[in-house]
C-alpha cells in the first residue's frame, strides 16, 4: 500500500511511519515542517504542508494522489493561549484533509481521534464506542476532537464510498515523545532529577486530584491498530486502550510516593493561575479533561481489527517517565527534539 500520514513526524505519526515501512508499505510524510536527515524519516517522501496555508489544499490533494489510504495524525496542543490558531489547524486542518482525500479519490482515511472526542462520564463503567462525541466544554482539545467527529458525520454521508476509521485511543505514550510532552504540558515545573526519582520509583509523595483514575496506550500498539484500519479498510470507530485502568495507588506503584488526594477544585485553581501567568503550558481544561472523559472498553479493537497491545499500562507509563528522566526524544523531529 501507498499511505499518506499527515502528521508523520509527531509522537504516532513516527510510530505508524516506522510500523508501515516495517511492513513494507510505501509512505508519504507531510508536516508543517520536515523533519531533518537521519533515521527512519530518510525512508519517507516529505511534503512540507501548513495546514493554515491558504494554498495547503491543491497542495495537500497532489501529495495524495494515487495513494490507498490517510492516516491523519496531524494536531496542535500549543500556544494553548492562542485558541483561534488551535482551532484552525484542529478543526479547520481535518477540512482540508478529508476534502483533499475526497478531490485525490482516496478510498481510505484513517483519523486519530481521541477518547477526549466524548462526552463526560457517568460513572467509572467502561464504555464503548456507542458513547456519545459531544466532547468536555471547557477543554479546547476536547471540543475540536468532538467537532472532527461532526465533520466526519458530514462527510461521511456526502462520500459513502470511502471508508472512514476513527481511532479513539487514550493517553498515548512512548519514551521518544517525552521531551515533547513535558514541553506541552508540564514546561520548567517538573525539574528532570524529579522525573529521575519517578523513573526509579522513589518518588515521596504522589500528589494527585481525588478520585483521578486514567488509562494509557503505548503509542507502538496504537500504530498496530492504524495499520490494521487502513489494510483492512475499516468503517467505523475503535477505541485503544491497555489494561489496567491505573487509579491512585497503581500510579504509586509504577512511580512511588504515597499518594495524597488533592481536592479537584484546588487543583483546577492552581493549574488556572500557573497557566494565566505562563508557567504552566498547559490549560486547566486538561484537569477538566482528565478528571471526566469516561473510560473505555476495547473490545471491538480486539474483535475487528484483531488488536492486542504488547505493552500493558503500567509499562508504558514506565517508558515514558524513564525517558522525561533522561529527555529523550528524537532530533530529526522537530516536535520530538530531545530536550536539551
């Protein structure tokens, strides 16, 4: 197969790149900035595509033409204060993605969505795919993954021939993306020898938000899944997830500390203050976020697209925390850079 994966040079696009060149598939990078010579990025076609670029459709739609399927991974978390530009390469990005791949008359499109796309829980019942995609308001990334979701409603009904897979993953992780995820989330406030002490278990204490309770999918095992959508032409949406679900004391477990519950207001309050002043990169409506998206069940991955993660929760978080400890990352990327 030929595959364009818009978004190739992020934390799942390099792990769906590296998976399908694996395999044997020929695959076309595009980003908004290619990344740099070395490594398995030599083994792509880049095309360098703003997807906020007045001229990005005609261009996107040649870098199409002739392929069997997209895997559009492409998204922006920062400037998290910049909500309009988030927006436009979220909401407005996926656009011109779906509407270049109907003008290319590619069959396939496979969409990293995410968990984030639905709606709030009602209890700590896993739920499947049937849940509804009306997103967390007060979460910028929740409410332009839930307007992806309607966008690719709309389309779905104008291009019934093409086959539309919406991947709804969870926390996605992998030691290659560390420095870019302590960049968008975390910033200076985490110091690296606490990531040290959390990479060897020894963290003292484990502050976090009462009643906190998350899962985690390696981002290897979310390129598996990419694969088998777009090799299979999948119609319809998986959600991604490892076992366990990982409260309070299995986070402990994997990172040390005795855990101390923390109000979610207080928390909230905090993270709102740290990012108003620019400490903290990240926006409350993460907290929002990661306190009421719901949790997910698996099945359909595993019966449809014969899905079966290699690596559990609690390794996967091990990965990543053991590359924030070291900052790792990946240089010819310019979003996985490793810290310096």
């Amino acid at each position: 197969m030929r595959i364009v994966m818009v978004g190739a040079s992020g934390n799942v696009g390099t792990a769906v790149l590296t998976s399908a060149l694996a395999a044997g598939h020929v695959v076309d990078g595009v980003s908004r900035r290619a990344p740099a010579a070395g490594g398995i990025y030599d083994k792509a076609t880049w095309h360098s595509i703003d997807l906020t670029d007045t001229g990005a459709l005609p261009l996107l739609t040649e870098a199409m033409r002739g392929a069997d399927a997209v895997v559009h991974a492409a998204w922006a978390i920062q400037p998290s204060h910049d909500r309009e530009y988030l927006r436009q390469v979220n909401v407005e990005g996926s656009r011109i993605v779906a509407q270049a791949l109907a003008g290319a008359g590619v069959p396939r499109l496979v969409y990293l969505s995410s968990v984030g796309a639905y709606a709030e829980r009602q209890s700590l019942n896993p739920v499947d795919e049937t849940w509804p995609t009306t997103g967390i308001p007060s979460s910028s990334y929740s409410e332009d993954k839930a307007a992806v979701e309607t966008l690719l409603d709309e389309f779905e009904l104008v291009h019934p021939d093409v086959s539309v897979t919406r991947l709804r993953p969870a926390l996605i992780l992998q030691r290659d993306a560390a420095s870019e995820i302590q960049r968008y989330f975390t910033g200076p406030l985490v110091p690296g020898p606490l990531w040290k002490l959390a990479s060897d278990g020894r963290l003292p204490v484990l502050p976090i938000p009462s009643g906190l309770a998350l899962q985690f999918v390696h981002a290897t095992d979310v390129a598996d899944a990419v694969l088998a959508a777009a090799e299979r032409g999948y119609r319809g949406a998986v959600n991604l997830a490892a076992e366990p679900i990982m409260d309070g004391r299995d986070l402990s477990a994997v990172l040390g500390g005795r855990v101390i519950p923390m109000p979610r207001a207080a928390v909230r309050t905090a993270a709102s203050v740290a990012w108003q002043a620019h400490v903290l990169p990240a926006s409350p409506g993460w907290i929002d976020l990661a306190m009421a998206v719901p949790l997910l069940r698996a099945d359909r991955a595993r019966e449809d697209l014969d899905w079966h993660p290699r690596w559990n929760a609690q390794d996967t978080l091990r990965d990543l925390v053991g590359g924030l400890a070291d900052g790792a990352g990946v240089s010819a990327s310019p979003a996985l850079r490793p810290r310096a």
